[in-house]
C-alpha cells in the first residue's frame, strides 16, 4: 500500500467518491467556516495540520468519510472558538530552535530538560494561545543534520509527544490552543 503525505487525506463524499484535500485546501475552507468565522490563515494552516494529523497518527487513516471530517472539524472549530473569543491575553510563545542552540550541538537531554523548565512557566499563565516555534531547525540543531532524515521525524514527533503530554499535564494548558510550528 502506498502512503499518502502528511499533508493530504482522501475523503470519501456520501455518494461513495473520493477526493484528495490537501493542507491548503482544508485551511482555506477552515479560514471561513461559519463556526469560527474570518481567522487568519497562518491559524487555519495549525488547525487544518492538526486535524490531518489526528487522521494520520492518532488513527492510522488517511481515508476518512466526509461526516467524520465534518464531525471532527465541527469539534475543534468549537473548541478553537472558545479559546479565540476568550478575554485572556493573547498568547505565550516560546522558540524551540533558540532552547536547541542554548542546549548547545546534539544534546536532547539538556534541551528536554529546558524544555521542561519552559512548560513549566505555562502553570500559572493564563494565555488562550500557547505557541512554540522554530520545530523545524531546532530538530536539524539537536538532530546534527543538514537534510531532514528519518531520525529528524522521529525526533519531531517525541518533542511534538512531550509537548501534548507536558501542556496537558496538571491543567496547565487551562483551556488553551497549543501551536508548535
């Protein structure tokens, strides 16, 4: 069996077709769904990356039936208004490429160890957004590598892993969006 990309899902509409939905597509009809209304698209790519890789990873498919896609969409596009129509500030970001250069070339441990010190200012914070950037060069730093490897996305996805694990840990999410990018 083939595998499809990361950034695209096969759904099958109620008359039995299949259509491919890239990344884009889904963010762009996310950016204007009546649930949520007129969002920037930059937040419509995080949701829409969010939700293929609910479909990818968390349920090994990369077909899915429309009302299921719906469903989930439905879902988030609820809880992502909640979070955006919120009156606590803004956001709390953090740069996961700035902890790997201060971790110093190759050192997981002491950049997980400074990771964890980073979430842990996220306790009493009361931001809806809580963003991470830079995932991309901070895995190449700890990764030691110039091209993206299978090493570089496994090292991707156990910091995506602790991330969800840490943020949710205690409730010290409080509710929030969580963005890595």
């Amino acid at each position: 069996m083939i595998e499809l990309r990361e950034d695209v899902i096969i759904v099958v509409r109620e008359d039995g077709r299949g259509a491919t939905v890239t990344l884009e597509q889904l963010a762009r009809y996310i950016s204007t769904h009546p649930t949520i209304g007129n969002i920037e698209l930059w937040v419509a790519r995080q949701i829409a990356h969010a939700v293929m890789h609910y479909f990818h990873s968390d349920l090994n498919r990369d077909v899915v039936e429309e009302t299921q896609l719906d469903e989930v969409l439905q879902q988030v596009l609820e809880c992502c208004c909640d979070v955006i129509d919120s009156d606590r500030p803004a956001s709390f970001c953090a740069d996961l490429r700035k902890l790997a250069v201060d971790a110093g070339y190759g050192f997981e441990l002491v950049f997980f160890k400074a990771l964890e010190r980073t979430v842990g200012q996220l306790r009493n914070h009361p931001a809806r957004l809580i963003q991470f950037t830079g995932l991309r060069p901070c895995v190449k730093l700890l990764a030691g590598k110039k091209n993206w490897t299978r090493d570089c996305s496994r090292l991707e996805t156990e910091i995506v892993d602790f991330l969800r694990c840490r943020v949710s840990a205690d409730g010290k999410s409080n509710g929030a969006l969580l963005v890595v990018r």
